[in-house]
C-alpha cells in the first residue's frame, strides 16, 4: 500500500500510513510466500512485488486477479492467475 500511495499521492503517503498502523490489521507471520515470491522473481524474472502477489495466492489457495498482461503472460503456467479481461467476460455470462 505504501508503495502504491507514495506514487499516486505522494502528499498524503506518510499520514496514510500511520492511519493503517492504528487499524491493527493483523499480520502473518510467515514466510512461505515471500521465499516462494523470491523464487517466482528469479524463475519469471520479474520484480518481486508482482511475484509476491501470486506467490501469496499459490500459497493459501487464492486467485490472483491482475491487470498486469505482460506478468500473466509469464506466469500462466503456474496456475491460481486470472486476467482482469477474462473475469469480467466470466461475470457478464
């Protein structure tokens, strides 16, 4: 999220982030994904915050749904990835 927000509204990062901080989100402590996106990284060599994402879904059994086509492209074969195009035609059927 940090990343996210210090790109698109670099003025409200630092604030937005101690806000975050008091809603006590709980926190995993865990790390099979971040090993496993560190694998993914080096494999489909792509960076780290894209990999981790599906690294996350093939480690607890979610589906990555992302508008990233040239990361699905690489990673397709790996299972538990979904475009954002091919949801939204699933959802209209």
């Amino acid at each position: 999220m940090a990343a996210v927000l210090t790109r698109l509204r670099p003025e409200v990062a630092e604030e937005s982030i101690e806000l975050f901080d008091l809603m006590e989100f709980p926190v995993v402590k865990d790390v099979g994904p971040l090993k496993r996106a560190c694998r993914l990284a080096k494999e489909l060599n792509h960076h780290l915050f894209d990999t981790f994402y599906h690294a996350v879904a093939l480690e607890y059994d979610y589906i990555l749904l992302t508008a990233d086509y040239h990361y699905a492209r690489k990673a397709r074969r790996l299972g538990k990835l979904l475009r954002l195009k091919d949801w939204s035609r699933r959802s209209e059927a």
